[in-house]
C-alpha cells in the first residue's frame, strides 16, 4: 500500500492548453475569438505555408472539432467523410453535430462535386497523414501569427 502512494505522489499534472474565451475572460482577451478570426483572415488573404495555401479549411476545422468534440486523431477524424455528419433530425447517422447546419452546409458549398463517400476536409489528399500534417503546420503558422503560441 505505501508503495501505491509513494507512486501516486509523484504524478505530474498535465492539464491541457486551452484559449481562455468570454465569459471567462473581458472580450477583449478572447483568445478563441482572435483564433477564429485570425483563421479566417489568413484564409481570405491567400497566405501560404510551406508553399500550401491556407483554406477556409482551417476555421472549418477548428469549429468542427470544437463543436464535434471529436479528438484529432488521423484514424478517427480525418477518416470522416460527407456521409457521417448529418444534421441532428437524421437518426441513422451515428455522429451528430451541435449547431451544424450552418457549418456542414458551409463545408459542403467548398466541395460542389462531393459525395458521401468524399472526406470532410482536405480531400485531396489521399493520405490522410499528410493532411494532418498541412494541418498542423497551418495550425501552427495561425497561432504565431494570433500571438497564441504560449499558453498563459
């Protein structure tokens, strides 16, 4: 039993990064207001990193996966496809996201052509390794330039 203990004391906490948001903190310091909108800026400005435009893709991610609350995992998210969000009133889906009609119907007027079968974001890419890779550096390139980078 002491050995339990002893153990369990040296446990580090390792609480996750968030971006503080009003009402908990003034509207001046949300830090996932200025995300958001940062996202969108970089998108309709055309920037680029590492020679990969950065899309309406990205604030389409970050409000699917607050909204979602699916994990960013390769094997679950970026494996989604038209097919699996449906809008709440549809039974036979099993994913369901809160306020979606707005976003899915923005997400599906990005992809005219698409089917149930076509992957939710960046579809072009086959392997769906290198698009959370595009991801992550975009995502990375959003917080350095909203100034986010470290969490307080």
């Amino acid at each position: 039993m002491a050995t339990c203990r002893k153990h369990l004391a040296k446990l580090k906490d390792n609480t996750r990064p968030f971006f503080r948001f009003d009402p908990l903190v003034s509207k001046a310091d949300d830090a996932y207001k200025k995300l958001l909108s940062t996202a969108k800026a970089m998108s309709m400005k055309c920037i680029e990193e590492r020679g990969i435009p950065i899309t309406v893709d990205l604030y389409d991610l970050i409000l699917f996966l607050v909204r979602s609350l699916v994990r960013l995992l390769s094997a679950e998210f970026y494996a989604l496809t038209h097919g699996d969000v449906m809008v709440a009133d549809d039974p036979r889906r099993m994913l369901t996201i809160r306020d979606t009609q707005r976003l899915v119907a923005r997400i599906c007027a990005h992809k005219p052509n698409r089917k149930l079968t076509t992957l939710l974001l960046r579809p072009q890419y086959a392997k769906r390794t290198t698009a959370g890779k595009v991801f992550q550096q975009q995502f990375n390139a959003l917080l350095n330039r909203a100034g986010l980078e470290v969490d307080p």
